[in-house]
C-alpha cells in the first residue's frame, strides 16, 4: 500500500468515526533492535497524553527513519538512529500501515523523557507508566 493510499485510508476511518486517535509506542533499550510495546489513545485520553507529553521538550530527538527491508519484511531503523529514541509518538496525520516507503513518527524522546513521562501520569495509565519504569529505570 503506498503512503498516498494510507493516508486516504486513515482520512476516511477519521470521517467515518470522527475519532481522533494516537498511538504511543515504547521502544526497547535496545533502541529499536528488538521489541516494541505500543498504546491507542482516543478521545479524552488522546488529549491528555497530548498535553503530558508538550512537557517533555527538554528530551524530545528527531524521530528516527524508518525504511522498509525486503529481507526482513518489515520497517528498520538504520545506523545512528535506532540509538536515539525510546519513545515515539504516531498521530492520525502519520500512517502505520505496513507499505514500502519510508516512515518516521511524529514525535520522539529519549528514555530520559519516557521517564519523566512516566512520572506525570496519572494512575489510569498504571500500564503505560510501568512498562516505561520495567524497561528504562535500570538503563
């Protein structure tokens, strides 16, 4: 599916449902090398993790480059990039479908921010905030 073609998709699922949604995923220490563990947010819960993570500027980084691997089927973070971010924040406006070109979230922070997000979350987010303390803590 071509990036045209997801975002026309995602576009229809917004008028469709008029839900906006975010998806926040915590990467492992490893940096990208391994798993990911990811959150949907909707609704209400959408805007405050919005809002909780416009506090994290101290730790934001450039959201790492995600390209396709024909070998691997699926996207890699190359190089440098895959060192970065721990955590990367994917919006409505930012596909994820599985395509063939390149991707790159919206947002990103160090294990630092992930960290001080985890900090500032409220007790609804028990889940988030305990994957981020499991995996960063001890880093």
């Amino acid at each position: 599916m071509e990036l045209l073609t997801a975002q026309i998709v995602h576009e229809a699922r917004f008028r469709e449902t008029g839900v906006v949604h975010s998806v926040l995923e915590i990467r492992s220490p490893s940096n990208g090398t391994g798993w990911a563990d990811e959150w949907t947010f909707t609704g209400a819960d959408d805007r405050l993790l919005r809002e909780l993570l416009g506090q994290l500027t101290n730790h934001e980084t450039e959201p790492p480059a995600e390209v396709w691997d024909d070998r691997k089927l699926r996207h890699a973070i190359l190089a440098d990039d895959r060192w970065r971010a721990a955590m990367l924040w994917w919006d409505d406006d930012t596909p994820r479908v599985i395509d063939l070109s390149n991707r790159r979230a919206r947002k990103a922070w160090t294990s630092d921010g992930a960290l001080q997000l985890a900090d500032i979350l409220p007790e609804r987010f028990s889940d988030v905030r305990d994957a981020i303390v499991r995996r960063f803590a001890a880093s």
